[in-house]
C-alpha cells in the first residue's frame, strides 16, 4: 500500500464524510530515523442546509517506521474556521 492510499484509507475510516488531498501544498520532514512528519492542505466536504460546501484545511501526519514499514501514528488537521 502506498503512502497516499494509507491516508485515504485512514480519512474514509476515520468519517463518513470526503476527504480530498491537496498536493500542491504537501512536505515531509524527517527528523529521526523511525519518524517523520508529513504537512499539507486538504479538501473537507460536506452537506449543509442540503448543499455541498467544501473548504481547505491544514493537516499534520505523524509517521512512525515498525515493523519494516512506515506506519500512520497520529492525524492532526487544524486552520478550520
């Protein structure tokens, strides 16, 4: 699985509701062997008052290395209005 189909994954997990990634915005950091921190701008979606209403929001992915393999440890999405 790739890094990106795991996010997906995780997003359609965590809610019901459509999650979009918006690349143009993302960076990785990696200041430890077993870690690193992804950053970016995503796209929420959702119905109101019976209309989609969609709007970008900045998100933090914490990676940790296990077991072999890079694993998602913690979303943290922020800049709502």
């Amino acid at each position: 699985m790739t890094k990106i189909s795991a996010v997906l994954m995780i997003f359609s997990i965590i809610t019901l509701e459509c999650h979009h990634p918006y690349v143009e915005e993302n960076n990785v950091y990696k200041p430890a062997d077993k870690a690193l921190f992804e950053t970016g701008c995503h796209r929420f979606c959702h119905i109101e008052n019976g209309k989609q209403e969609c709007s970008i929001f900045k998100f933090v992915h914490i990676w940790k290395f296990q077991d072999g393999q890079w694993k998602l440890a913690r979303i943290v999405t922020y800049d709502h209005d």
